[in-house]
C-alpha cells in the first residue's frame, strides 16, 4: 500500500560563499556576484558595503554584521557560527565584503573555520579599493616608468604595531595602504625616512561612491593637507612615483563632493 509522507524534506548542509561587494558601486559587481545574490537565503553584510546592495537579493534575510575600524564591531567568532548555523540548515549563505573578500578582510579566519566545520566555501572577487582609486585617478599603479610592482599593505599589524616601512620603500614599488586614515602622522614618519619628501601620495576616499574625496599632495605634505579630507570616512593612501602621473592630468572633472587638493 503506498503513502505519500507528508514530512517537509530535510536540506542537505549547504555552502558558504564569500561575495566581494567591490568598493561601492554596485554597477562594479561582477555578473556572477549579481547572479549569487538574486538567489541568496541568507546575507551577512559588512559594514562598509553599499546598503543597497540588499536590492539584489530579494529572498534573503539580511543580517548586518558590521566591522569598522575605530568602533565597536561583531565579534569574528560570532560571524563565523552564524554561517555554520545557516548553513548547516541548508540555506543558500552568502558573506558580502567590502572590495575583494580575500584582501585585508578576515576571509582566511572564515575559509579555516567552515572548512574544519564540514561546510563548503565558495569565493567570488571583486574589485579592491585601491585599484578603484586608480581609475578613479585615471593612473596606472604599475607604470612601467616609476615602478615595477604594487604592494597592498595595512597601516598597522595584527599586534598594532608598525610595519616595516624601510623595507616596503625599499621595494621600489607603488604602495597601497589601507585601513590608514586615522594613523597619517606614522605613515608620514615611517616612509619620510626612507622616501624623498616630493614622493607623491594620493588619497581617495569612498571610492567610486557619489561623496568620493580625492586629495592629491606629496609625503612631506601629507599630513598637512589632510584637512581637505572628510572626516571619519573611509580610504585608501596611494604612494609612490607612479602617482605623478595623476598630477598631469589636465582634466579633473571631479563632481562638487570631491576635494582635490595640489600645487
């Protein structure tokens, strides 16, 4: 005799995927991030990615998880049981990072954790703040006639102590530091000893977003024209040779919320 169960199937353990949101503009989303999002379950959302970002993912819970350098923050060791939790149920779970998730996020802590938990992850990259603030410079971080290479760095360690600015001078190539904007005076300090003082350095905050601040100056002056920028927000510091080539730019047609600051 045949009979239908009426019990709702149980979900097989799904998998996480670690979603870069790129700088801001969400037309900057890759194809494969846009198509993730339409079908996610469940978003843990980063601090300083775009809240509208929500609007592509229609079927999902939301569940801001913010991090931002300076306040209060959600515990990393909470994140990571909130996508074993909602995956383990068999939702579709998506973690969405500011820039590229495997550049200076927590993206290695989270890989490690759900892997040891039995859970897949799957990563989708995106475009980085720095190279944002290259395009939005019109420069090439890698000009062939200024340097040889780029070098990402965090302006302090995970002990909160200095990095080795002799040796990242030293490298000779483009330096893109982040997570800097609060600790100007010690970069200046740090590379001053290592760097002539005309070294140009670029500064651009909220990267391809509408409120985009872009300060132009060099490493002897940097500390000094920082009054041009905005307060509290977010950025990244450019230094190296290669940003010269953005002081010969005869056409910055920057909208009225951006700042440039040289000469």
């Amino acid at each position: 005799m045949y009979s239908e169960s009426t019990q709702t199937p149980r979900r097989v353990p799904g998998e996480v995927v670690l979603l870069s949101a790129g700088p801001g503009d969400l037309d900057l989303l890759t194809i494969k991030a846009a198509k993730t999002l339409a079908s996610a379950e469940v978003l843990l959302l980063d601090e300083l990615v775009n809240p509208q970002i929500v609007e592509l993912a229609p079927l999902a819970r939301v569940i801001r998880v913010g991090k931002r350098g300076g306040c209060r923050s959600t515990p990393q060791a909470f994140i990571c049981r909130l996508m074993r939790r909602y995956a383990a149920q068999g939702l579709r779970v998506v973690r969405v990072k500011g820039g590229d998730a495997l550049l200076f996020g927590r993206a290695g802590e989270e890989i490690e954790f759900l892997r040891q938990a039995g859970i897949g992850v799957r990563i989708i990259n995106g475009i980085s703040a720095g190279f944002a603030a290259a395009a939005s410079l019109g420069v090439s971080l890698t000009h062939r006639d200024h340097c040889h290479g780029i070098t990402f760095v965090t302006a302090h360690t995970h002990d909160h102590g200095e990095p080795d600015w002799a040796a990242l001078a030293a490298t000779g190539t483009t330096l893109a530091i982040y997570m800097g904007m609060s600790r100007m005076d010690s970069i200046a300090a740090g590379l001053l000893g290592h760097l002539p003082p005309d070294t140009p350095v670029a500064v651009v905050q909220a990267a391809s977003h509408s409120e985009e601040c872009r300060l132009l100056t060099t490493l002897e002056r940097l500390v000094g024209d920082r009054h041009h920028l905005q307060p509290g927000m977010p950025g990244v510091i450019l230094v190296g040779k290669a940003l010269a080539e953005a002081a010969l730019q005869d056409a910055f047609t920057a909208p009225p919320a951006q700042l440039l600051a040289q000469g």
